[in-house]
C-alpha cells in the first residue's frame, strides 16, 4: 500500500469520527438550549462528511451496489464475528457495566444489519419499497413497522424513529 492511500485511510478515518462526535456534541447542545451551536456541529459534521466521502472515493472503495453490499455484509459480520466479543469480554472483567451494554447492543446490532444487507443483495434485481425504523437505545434495525418492543434492549415503539 502506498503511502498517500494510507493517508487517505487515515484521513478517512478521522473525518469519520469527527461527523460522529460533532453529531454527538450537536446532540448534547441541543439538550442544553443552545441551538445556533447545535446547528454549527450539524454544519461542520457536513463538511467532515464531505471529506470523508471524497477520501473513500479516491481510495477507490466505492463500487457497484452488489459489491458495496456484499462489502457491507463482510464488515458486519467480521464485528459480531471478531470484534465485539473479545470487547465484551475485557469490559466484564473490567465490570464495566455501561462497555458491555454498549458492547452487546451493538454486537446483536450487527447480526440484524448483516441479514439486512443479505437480504437486499438477494433482492437487487426486484427489491420492494419498505420503510426502516431504528431504535435510538440500541440501534435494532427493522423493516416495515417497529416492534411492540424492541428485541434487543426491549424499548418500546416510541423509541424507534423512521429513516427517511
């Protein structure tokens, strides 16, 4: 690997983490009353994303829906497969309640996007409109309607939004 697409992974990498904690920090503003910052992270967030985005393009990892699918389903899987469980497992020798939780709902998470993934891959050609709910506790990700609770952190509907 060369050193610029090194560069562009770390950097993709980076701007990543910055849209996410300034959506977080967004987040935090907004349920303090503080508006015009809240939208000043959401704006910066953009434009993190923006690089972000132009980064991953020119690292070339973009490609056809089937393939950007069955690259979607290979990282979910390698989360709940590899990377989750030794994670759980040191936050409970830890007893880090707060990491397991965190740890867990996501590694069940993962399980549930990957078959999502599948299931678009197998659908490509004929795919049906559906819509997408999430649940904002856990991330549990399901077609069509919420559940009356959540499967993996037992929410109720209320704590699911829709994804537009």
């Amino acid at each position: 690997m060369s050193k610029t697409e090194q560069n562009l992974q770390e950097a993709f990498a980076g701007e990543s983490q910055a849209n996410r904690r300034y959506l977080a920090f967004a987040k935090q503003a907004d349920q303090e009353g503080y508006p015009q910052i809240a939208k000043l992270f959401r704006a910066v967030a953009e434009a993190e994303t923006i690089h972000a985005h132009s980064h991953l393009k020119h690292l070339g990892a973009v490609k056809t829906t089937a393939e950007n699918l069955q690259d979607a389903i290979s990282g979910e899987t390698h989360e709940f497969n590899e990377m989750y469980p030794p994670m759980i497992e040191a936050a409970e020798a830890e007893g880090n309640k707060g990491a397991v939780r965190s740890f867990t709902y996501a590694n069940e998470v993962e399980k549930i996007h990957a078959a999502l993934y599948q299931k678009a891959l197998d659908r490509l050609e004929h795919s049906e409109e559906t819509d997408y709910h999430v649940c904002f506790i856990c991330g549990y990700t399901c077609e069509a309607q919420p559940p009356a609770a959540c499967p993996v952190c037992k929410a109720k509907p209320q704590a699911f939004f829709k994804v537009e």
